[in-house]
C-alpha cells in the first residue's frame, strides 16, 4: 500500500513571530542606549577643551590617564583608556609635538617608551579636571545620591559582564 504524501498545501505552515525576530527597538536596546548616551557626553564635554585647550578627545583621554598614573607605556595608555593602538599613537605623537607630553627610555624594557605629562601638559591638566569635575557635578544634578550610587554598582556590572561575552576586547 502506498502511503500518501503530504501536498504542498499542507507542509507550508505560517511562521510564528518569535521574541528575537520581532523588529530590534533600538531605543529599548541597552548597547545602544549606552553608546548614544557615551558619544554625547564625549562629544559635549569635548567642547570644553576642545575649545579651550585644543585638545580631542583621544587626547584628552591620555592626559588624563597620564595625569593620574603616569608614568605609562603606549601599551598601558591602550589599555586604560580601551582606545586601539593608532589612536593613541597618533594622540601621543601630537601631544609630545605641542610639549604636552614627554618620553623617557622605559625603567623595566628598553623597548618601551614611558609616557608623562610635561609641565605645560600638567598645567593643562590641572585647569581641565575642574571644568570636567563642573560638568559632571551639572550632569548628574537632581539624581539622588543613592541612584548615582546604583549607577556605578551596575556600570561596573556591566564593564564586568562584557569581558566575558563574545567580541569583548575588540575596539
């Protein structure tokens, strides 16, 4: 006997809408909620001294790892500030043109150069932490005390919970 075989009609069956192929609602979606909230801050503050002191934003970045730890390797640099080797070469080469920041051989590995602010480069750096300590005091104004609390417990929840996903470590 043969056994009937099931025609076209009856194999095509609709596709339930699943949870993840519903359309992505971009503003409920965390990474990028964070990345939009990150890039205008940057941007913003980056007016500050971008206008006052002609600095970018990488640059402004290794100034301020500089001047909180230095003295640091470009490597170091890297990897305190999460920006790709390039961009801080290319900070580090022109902040040393403007004499804002000076190399010395590195103490441990002569292969490396260590990194310091230069007195004009710390000059620098103590007129812009105020201006950028203003305007996070300006930022975070109206949120309590315990919610800006609650907001760095979860950011570094979140710094914590991206080292160990997939693609982490890639800029």
């Amino acid at each position: 006997m043969e056994h009937e075989r099931p025609s076209a009609r009856t194999l095509q069956v609709e596709p339930r809408p699943e949870p993840d192929a519903a359309p992505l609602a971009l503003e409920e979606f965390l990474p990028y909620r964070l990345s939009v909230l990150a890039n205008r801050v940057s941007a913003a503050l980056a007016r500050l001294y971008q206008d006052r002191f002609g600095l970018s934003i990488p640059e402004w970045r290794v100034m301020a790892v500089l001047g909180r730890f230095a003295p640091l390797s470009s490597n170091e640099v890297c990897e305190r500030t999460s920006m790709d080797k390039a961009k801080v070469s290319r900070a580090i080469a022109r902040m040393v043109a403007a004499g804002l920041v000076s190399r010395a051989p590195h103490a441990r590995d002569q292969r490396l150069v260590s990194l310091a602010l230069a007195a004009e480069g710390r000059r620098v750096y103590e007129q812009i932490v105020p201006l950028a300590r203003d305007w996070e005091r300006a930022l975070v104004a109206g949120i309590a005390p315990a919610d800006r609390a609650a907001l760095l417990r979860l950011l570094a929840l979140l710094e914590q919970r991206v080292g160990a996903l997939p693609g982490a470590g890639i800029d």
